[in-house]
C-alpha cells in the first residue's frame, strides 16, 4: 500500500446501500495467515424497487488475495452480494497480490466485454491506467477503498472514513474518560503503518476528537497491521507506562496480539477500543469480561455494496432512496462505534481475524 490507499468522497448514510455502512477493518496487504472471512448468507433480495429482476449484466470482480481477515471478508461479500439477484453473472478472477497480475486479470475482464467491472486495486496508482482502459472501452468501473488518482478510471468510488474511525475512536474514550471524572488520562494510541495516509488520517482524527474532551495522546507507537507487530508494539507501551486509562489499537487483526500482550503482562486497569469490527473483537466486547470495551468500524461490506452499486449502473438505474437519476460518484461509508450494547447487531456482519 502507498499514498494512493487515500480514501475521499463524501459522508452518505449506509443506509441506503443496505449493509454497507456496518462493519469494518484496516486496508493492509501486510502477511497474516489467510482467514475465512465469517458473513452472513446471502438473503433473498425483495423483488420490488430496485432489487426486482431486470436486464441480465454481467459483473467483472478483482480484488488482493485473502491474506488478512478484512481482504477475505471483501471477496465473500461481494460473492454474497452478486447471489441476490438473478439478474447478475458473477465473474470474479483469481486474486492475487501481484501487480502485474491482477493487471493482466482486469484486462482479461475488458476482454470478455463485461458489462461492468468492480475493483478493490492492490494499488490505486499502479492500476489506474487498466482500470482507464477499462472505462474507454465503454465499461464502467466501482472503484472500491483504494482509489484510483484518475477520476476519469472509475464511474463510481466507495470506501470507508479512516478519519472518522479516530473520531469515533476519540469520542467513545474521551466521554468514557470524562463520565468517570478523569482528568489528566494516560491515553495510549497503537497505529498501523505509520507512514500510510489511512493511518495518518486515523491519528488526525482521533487527536481532533479528543482535543473535543481538553484530551490528548500521552504516547503513540507504530504496528504493522499483524498479530506479532501488535504483541510486541503492546508489550513496549505496557512496560513504559506503569499507569494506563484508555487503549485506542488502529485494527482488530492486529488487536489479537496486542490483548494477547495485555493478558501476558496481567493488566486491566484500562479499557481498549479496537478498529475493524472483527467477529472475535465483537464476540470479546460482547462477553465483557476484558479489556476490549469498544471497536469502531470500517466496513468490508463495501464490496456487497459495491456490487449492488455496479448492477444499478450497468442497468441505468440510480438509487431509489434518492432523487437523482443517476449513482453517486463518490459515497463515503460512516464508521460506527460498536459496544457490548449493539454487539449483536453487528455480529452477523463479522469477519474472522
């Protein structure tokens, strides 16, 4: 991943893109030991509005290979997605983590005259001109999470909001931290890469929502999106901060190692928010019997959504909770926070770290 993961796009409730907008996770490629991504079976779609049959479009899918909880949870879902509709042939290619490849898989796509392509790039800049040729040919393209720089490549982008996730992230600690009455917190923040917009854009936000509180991080230090980046990077921060109030961890993947670090050193004194909305983190807040209070989301779902998205296109159609004619070029996916209280709720959408 480089500069081009850079999410833009405007806020657009997931309410109108069915379950869009309720789970989440980080963008990484890093090596973890592929999971099945855990979603719900696909339900029959409503045979009236938008969703009733209509003309047959075929839908082209690339996408990385699954070698992190949340890659494997996009596949599943747009497979899940694109099994609603009995007007939709799905044909996804081989995912890979090769650039080259993936470029040659797209081409084979253009060639085979899809009606519409949806595509989660391994590399928004690198992928931008296959995805243009793609366009000139006269076939849309749902640019998925990693955008393309060219707007000319895509007809559509969906993605989640990295700096709402540290909003989230900073209002669920900071008025946590406030309720309590603590003043002066010792507010630790474990990112992903740091060097990675996303990553940055998620500190941004979750020092801007703490900022709200008269807050700040007390200390901040770098994973790699991995299980043995988090038990290390946590096992640091444990044994330089004697007294902890609250744990913001960037993502649930690497959140396995970074509670498997709070667990080895005996600690609980604070409480710890995660960043995905894995099914294991849900399924720990829910039991309440940790660390792990809270999580706040960044949607793979995105791929169902964007499946639904390409078939409106392809078929002409806008979306039917709007009034425009016509899709939107850009939607935005909300972060939201989940809890022991709504924990239910969105385990059905959970992946498996």
């Amino acid at each position: 991943m480089d500069k081009n993961v850079a999410r833009r796009g405007f806020l657009f409730s997931g309410a109108a893109l069915g379950a869009g907008a309720l789970v989440s996770a980080c963008t990484s490629n890093e090596p973890v030991a592929t999971q099945q991504a855990s979603a719900p079976a696909a339900a029959p779609a409503a045979k009236d509005g938008n969703d009733a049959p209509g003309e047959k479009v075929v839908i082209g899918f690339s996408a990385p290979a699954a070698d992190h909880g949340w890659i494997a949870a996009i596949s599943k879902n747009a497979a899940d997605a694109a099994k609603q509709y009995t007007d939709v042939e799905f044909k996804p290619v081989e995912p890979t983590n090769d650039i080259n490849q993936q470029i040659s898989a797209v081409e084979s796509l253009i060639q085979a005259k899809v009606n519409v392509l949806v595509i989660l790039p391994n590399d928004g800049q690198q992928l931008n001109q296959v995805a243009r040729q793609a366009m000139d040919a006269g076939i849309p393209v749902v640019n998925v999470d990693r955008v393309f720089p060219d707007k000319l490549s895509y007809r559509a982008w969906i993605g989640g909001d990295n700096y709402g996730m540290g909003v989230a992230a900073g209002h669920h600690i900071g008025k946590t931290l406030k309720d309590k009455g603590v003043s002066n917190p010792v507010i630790l923040e474990i990112q992903g890469i740091a060097t990675l917009p996303l990553t940055q854009d998620r500190s941004k936000g979750f020092a801007d929502a703490l900022k709200t509180y008269g807050f700040k991080v007390t200390a901040q230090q770098d994973a790699k999106f991995t299980v043995e980046s988090g038990t290390q990077v946590a096992a640091n921060l444990l044994q330089a901060h004697k007294k902890i109030d609250a744990i913001w961890n960037h993502d649930d993947d690497q959140g396995i190692g970074v509670l498997a670090a709070i667990k080895e050193a005996g600690r609980n004194e604070f409480f710890m928010v995660g960043g995905a909305g894995s099914a294991n983190a849900m399924r720990d807040i829910q039991a309440d019997s940790g660390v792990l209070k809270a999580t706040v989301t960044y949607p793979p779902t995105m791929a169902g959504s964007a499946i639904k998205v390409a078939r409106l296109i392809a078929q002409g159609k806008g979306m039917s909770d709007l009034l425009e004619q016509q899709v939107p070029q850009s939607i935005t996916l909300a972060s939201e926070t989940i809890t022991k209280d709504n924990a239910a709720q969105y385990l059905p959408l959970g992946f498996e770290s």
